[in-house]
C-alpha cells in the first residue's frame, strides 16, 4: 500500500507549518517515513547526546571547496564522517582530540533496529553515526550519502528538536525535490531505490522546543564497511 506523508506543495518556504500539514503526496519507491517513532526514546537520546557532545563537541567543518557548512557537528561509533580541505570521508580518530569516537549507546542502536523491525526491513548494526546540530537559519545543501562501501544497508535519519523541511530529490541532482515536514521524533529511511537520493533541510525557521530549545538534532545513522 502506498504510504502517504505531508509535504509542501508551494514555493513559498516561508509559509505556516500548519499549511504544510494539510497536503499529502507519495513516497517514492524505498522511503520510509514513521511520523513520531522516535518520541518515546527521545528522553534517552537525548541524555546519550549530551555525554557524546561533551567528549567531541559539536564543530563547524570545513567542506573540500574550502566554505564552512552552516550545520555544526560530531560522531559516535565505529566511524565519524568529517569534511576538510583533503575532502569528505570517514575516520576512526576524532581529528580535535585524536582519540576514538565514543561507542554507539545502546539506546541508538535499539531504536535504529525497532525502527527497521517496523517497516519489515533487516536490521543491521550501524558502525557511525553522524550527529547534526541545526540552529535557527542553519541548512543541509542537496548531497548523496554516498561515501560508504555497500549501499544495500539503509540509511536511519531521526529528527529531534525543531522542524524542519526536508527535500528529497532524485537520483540527479536536477530532479526537483519534494519538501517534507519533518518534527520532533520523526524517522526517514532511505534505503534500496531512495538510498542514493539526492537530500538536504531547507533554513530551520525560528521557533522553541521544550528539550531542545532553539536547535535541531539530526542523527543519521549508517553501515560503513
């Protein structure tokens, strides 16, 4: 059955939230959308967010071109994504403190396997996970994840905080892309025909959450190896 979910029709990004709740449209072949999943292990994470923020704090990369990406933030797991002038990869050693990123708690590597258990897909033991701090007026450009080695396993992406305004693309970067209201507790997967899809998040708009206050958390996890 095809999974409906709310998505913006107009231009205008400027627009009410609540206008955008009001219109639906398909999800293309291999996006999964569970609207509120994360909520009730939101507490959990968000504990757990704090402890990895304090061992590798949030920072501001640099992208291979040399321009600092709006977004601040850091890793847990095997594996953490960095950006510099020597371009985009994935390191073991945390390169401020040059010390191992800290393990995957345990409440991230449940909810990323309850979500997949969900949606009928095999679970998998993600080995990184990128972590993202939005502030209000920070945005994610169109980009593929596409610096893994095997592109079978999903990708889990879990909104916290703030909404936000996804766009979801193509498999080109020319395919204009749908805009999906994303809130606090929502998950994306991207996996099989969506895995390679273009995506990023519109300006995050001024507003206040009762946990995380002026800030959206983006943890997006991924097999690496």
């Amino acid at each position: 059955m095809t999974r409906l979910i709310h998505a913006m029709q107009t231009t205008d990004i400027f627009s009410s939230l609540e206008d955008l709740a009001q219109t639906s449209i398909d999800l293309p072949a291999g996006t999964h959308y569970l609207k509120g999943f994360a909520c009730k292990y939101a507490p959990e994470l968000i504990v757990a967010i704090k402890k990895i923020t304090t061992y590798s704090p949030f920072r501001q990369i640099v992208t291979p071109g040399g321009k600092k990406m709006s977004v601040t933030m850091t890793n847990c797991g095997t594996y953490g994504w960095i950006s510099d002038r020597y371009g985009y990869r994935y390191s073991t050693v945390d390169p401020l403190s040059h010390q191992h990123w800290l393990a995957l708690p345990s409440c991230f590597v449940e909810l990323v396997n309850a979500a997949l258990s969900h949606e009928h897909l095999p679970n998998y033991q993600p080995d990184a996970c990128l972590i993202n701090n939005y502030s209000v007026g920070a945005k994610m450009g169109l980009h593929q994840d596409k610096d893994e080695k095997n592109f079978t396993y999903p990708i889990v992406s879990v909104s916290l905080g703030l909404p936000a305004l996804f766009l979801l693309g193509g498999l080109t970067r020319n395919i204009t892309p749908r805009r999906i209201l994303l809130q606090h507790g929502d998950i994306i997967i991207l996996t099989q025909q969506s895995r390679l899809r273009f995506h990023g998040v519109l300006p995050i708009q001024p507003g206040y959450h009762a946990e995380l206050q002026a800030q959206r958390i983006n943890l997006t996890f991924r097999k690496v190896t």
